[in-house]
C-alpha cells in the first residue's frame, strides 16, 4: 500500500503545477463503446480522482475484512507541511 500512497503524493504534486486555464479547457474523447464526447477537462479530473477514491476505499474494505492491515489510510497524514508563502 505504500507505493499506492506514493503515487498519490505524485499526483497531487503533479496537478498542484498545473495553469488553472488547462482545467478550463474540453477535452474531446471516446470511451470504450466508441461514442464521442467533449467534456470540461477540470470536472473530468474531478470525477477521476472522486472515482478512484471510491474504490481504493472498497479495496480497503475488502482487505480489512480479510484482516490484513491496510496501515493509514487518510492522506492528509501524508502530505508534507509546507511554509506559508
């Protein structure tokens, strides 16, 4: 489950960089029936960092059922501090 956690370190840094106009953007695409869409990039960002919570936490749960320790599992805990700017 670490490297999980490192990854989302990652990708926090990593969307933390971005221009706030990239978000602002459609994003054509199609999905696996073949069927075209554009969408507003920033709320296809959200929805994939709301779906993939969804089921890092029924991974979890599946593993806490199994009574294997999942060790911490808020990310806060695991954001560094930062100095006020």
């Amino acid at each position: 489950m670490c490297s999980l956690w490192a990854l989302e370190r990652s990708d926090a840094r990593k969307r933390a960089q971005r221009n706030d106009q990239s978000y602002k953007q459609s994003l054509s695409y199609k999905n696996t029936k073949g069927q075209s869409s554009v969408k507003n990039f920033g709320q296809l960002v959200q929805h994939l960092f709301n779906h993939k919570t969804y089921h890092r936490g029924q991974v979890s749960t599946l593993l806490s059922q199994e009574n294997v320790d999942v060790g911490v599992t808020d990310l806060l805990l695991e954001i560094p501090e930062s100095s006020m700017q």
